[in-house]
C-alpha cells in the first residue's frame, strides 16, 4: 500500500531492526541503559543543549516539558491549531492543572507577536492565571517557521520572563528545508521535543532536550506521567539509527510532496491549497471524498479525504517517486471516471 495518511506510519527499515535487536540495554528508569544514554547524550549535542530524555512519545514529552515550565495556576501560550493545544488531550489543563491560551495563527503558521504581547497576563492581578511560556511548533502543518519570527518571538518572551518551548516533532524538516543546522533552530528555545517515529521512520519515541535542571524535573514528571521505561534501549537504537540514516534522506520526502502538488495541480475537480516540506494539502469537494478515499484504497493507495474541506498528504520514507505517480494517476483516473 501508498500509505499518504500521515509520515507516522512508517515501517523499521531491515537495517534499523537488526540494530534494535544488538542494541545493548540497561534498566533506563535506574539510568543505567547503555543505549538510552548514547542516545541522549548525542540528540543534546547535535541541538545544542546540555541534556535531553527519551520519551515512548511526543505528547508526552511535550506535557513533561510543559509541566516543568510551569506549575498549577499557570498558563502558556500556544497556537490555537498547535498540536499541543489542539490535538494532545488536553493534557496540560488535565494532568498538569496548566491552563493554554490559544492565539490564532497567522497565514505562515507563526503566532502575531501583538496577539501574544495582549495575551500576556498582569503580573500579580490574582484574577489571572500566571503566563510562564510560549510554546511554538516547527515544522507547523508542514510550514517551516521563519528564524527570523523565531527570534523576535524569543525576544518578546524573555522581555516578559516567559519560557520558550518547541514542538519539533518535525524539527528535522524545518532544518534540512531551510539548510539550518538542527543546534541553530534549537538555540532561542529553553526546551525542544524531537520525534523520531515521524519521517524519520522510528517506530516510538522522542526526545526532550534542555538545561540539566529543566531535564531533571521532566525526569521526575516522566515517571509521574508512566513514561519510564525498563530496557528501552531496544527503541533508543532505532532512534539512534534513524539520526544517524535518515535526516538528510528528508530532502527526498520534500521533492516527492513537490511531485505529487504538481501531478494534482493537473488533475480537474480538486484544487491544492499549499505543498510545505513533505505535506501536501488539497481541498476535495465533500461529495467526492468518501468515494475518491474508497476508489483510491482499492488502488492501492491509503489517503483519509473522508471529511470535506482540506485533506492532507503526507510523504514519507515507505513513498517512492514511483509511488507519487501512481498516487497522482488514481486520483486523475477516479476523476475521470467521476
């Protein structure tokens, strides 16, 4: 199958299996897993921070991370799209008593410095909630976030003694898109969660990295929040493998989203909206998405236009240049037929 749904649903590469199976492995939750620790302290390095901590996940290192930055009562600020708002449950305000403000979006995925400059809340009024961090998202829906916004957002953080956190699940996107080193991305925010099991064909994890007192109170809500592992080293070695083999392949996804924007832009009845790094986004009309989805499945090719409005294709590295064409040919040929 061509599986367009999402870059989550990668397979572990042959080579990225047998490296999980030599993977030497400790007790993580005692921090004596060899390959935990490697892995660790090499995602530290290349983002520039003094330590990081491997998660099973990035909602969870995106909650650990929000609650060591702030504590009950407090509140951050966040994109009203962004998946830590929007799509993680609720976990701040849930599990951490940590209210979100959400700011509309610009066009470009940043969030307007004058919408988070008003947002911020007096200091002292006990009628508010304490505003303690910003939380920006890179790539957001694909979009990698000018390092020019970046750096006046920081500015207007650090003005205000607010934190600064990332959502990089596709971090890796936004550097091999913009030719950034991953460190110079990372250096305005005080902390950074990093997804291994998107494009960069993992199968779980993500890690959190920051100062080493930031990283030693995510350790604690790590274990609060259930996210403390025994021989995680087994998941550690395919995240190792994944930096290690697959970051720069990333440019191969963006070519192929490009491919498959062009091929739809030929294809009468839809219409693309935007293609950014390995995310193409189409507006099909809703009376043809239950079907095209079902016309495309029995194709071969995975795709979720089951909802009206906007549908997002996703490429990834189980998507060939060969798969881009055959994706483009069965949506031509269900229109054709339409």
């Amino acid at each position: 199958m061509i599986d367009l749904r999402s870059d989550t649903v990668t397979r572990p590469t042959p080579a990225m299996r047998g490296v999980m199976a030599d993977a030497p492995v400790g007790d993580d939750v005692m921090g004596d897993d060899p390959t935990v620790l490697r892995l660790q302290s090499d995602v530290a390095a290349r983002a520039g921070k003094e330590a990081a901590l491997f998660f099973p996940s990035g909602t969870q290192s995106n909650l650990a991370a929000l609650m060591a930055h702030c504590g009950r009562g407090d509140e951050y600020l966040v994109g009203q799209l962004a998946h830590t708002y929007k799509y993680e449950g609720g976990g701040a305000a849930v599990l951490g008593s940590v209210q979100p403000q959400p700011i509309e979006h610009a066009a470009d995925g940043s969030l307007p410095l004058d919408k988070l400059r008003a947002a911020i809340k007096p200091k002292g009024d006990p009628h508010f909630a304490r505003t303690r961090l910003l939380a920006l998202e890179n790539t957001f829906h694909g979009q990698v976030i000018p390092q020019s916004y970046i750096e006046e957002a920081a500015a207007l953080a650090r003005q205000h003694e607010l934190a600064l956190h990332l959502d990089g699940a596709r971090v890796f996107n936004a550097a091999v898109a913009s030719g950034r080193d991953l460190a110079d991305i990372c250096r305005p925010f005080d902390s950074v969660s990093i997804c291994f099991s998107k494009g960069l064909g993992a199968p779980v994890g993500s890690v959190l990295v920051g100062s080493r007192d930031l990283i030693a109170t995510a350790t604690r809500w790590r274990k609060v929040l259930g996210g403390g592992m025994r021989q995680s080293g087994i998941l550690a070695a395919a995240c190792q493998y994944a930096m290690a083999h697959h970051v720069d392949r990333l440019a191969e996804d963006h070519a192929n989203a490009e491919r498959l924007a062009n091929g739809l832009r030929q294809v009468a009845g839809i219409s693309v909206v935007r293609q950014s790094t390995n995310m193409v986004f189409v507006d099909v009309p809703a009376s043809h998405c239950r079907a095209l989805t079902d016309y495309a499945g029995t194709r071969g090719v995975l795709m979720n236009a089951v909802y009206g409005g906007t549908t997002r294709l996703v490429t990834h590295l189980d998507v060939s240049r060969a798969d881009i064409d055959t994706a483009v040919a069965t949506v031509k040929d269900y229109f054709a037929r339409a």
